[in-house]
C-alpha cells in the first residue's frame, strides 16, 4: 500500500503516528518534493506542519534514517539520500 503525500496523520488509525509521518516523507521524496542531496523540513518545521509531538518527529525520521532513505549532520539538518563518499 502507498501513502498519499499529501496524508494527514490519522491519530486514531491503527498505525502509529510516528510511521504515518516516515511513510508520507518518504511518499514526498518520492514525488520529487526534496532532491536527493538536499534538506528535508527541519524537525520544528514537521512538528508545525503535521501537529505532533517533537519526540514523534524524531523518531519518524530515526525510521528513515535507518531505513537509508535520508541522513543526519548535526547542527545542519536532516539530507534526502545517502551521505556522499567520503575522500580518505
């Protein structure tokens, strides 16, 4: 099944909240609404935007972070993609 990217979150649906949320990111990357390389909405963004909890936001894009879908650099934000190969 396919999540809309355009979903709200459904609070009383029988999937959490947090993986509402991963799923309609990752269903907006797929649409092309961030580029791979670039930054995704910083997480206060999300929480204003989705009208959940910072700890809910945190842990949606822990998912996709472990899912590879995007990465973390502290203090910059969260990027679309893999992180580029690093020159030894």
């Amino acid at each position: 099944m396919t999540t809309d990217p355009d979903a709200e979150i459904d609070h009383a649906g029988p999937v959490t909240p947090y993986r509402q949320l991963a799923d309609i990111l990752k269903a907006r990357i797929a649409r092309g609404d961030w580029a791979a390389g670039r930054p995704i909405p910083s997480e206060l963004r999300l929480v204003q935007e989705y009208g959940l909890a910072r700890s809910t936001v945190r842990r949606a894009i822990a998912v996709l972070v472990e899912e590879q879908v995007v990465w973390k650099v502290q203090g910059r934000g969260t990027y679309v993609g893999q992180p580029p190969a690093e020159n030894s």
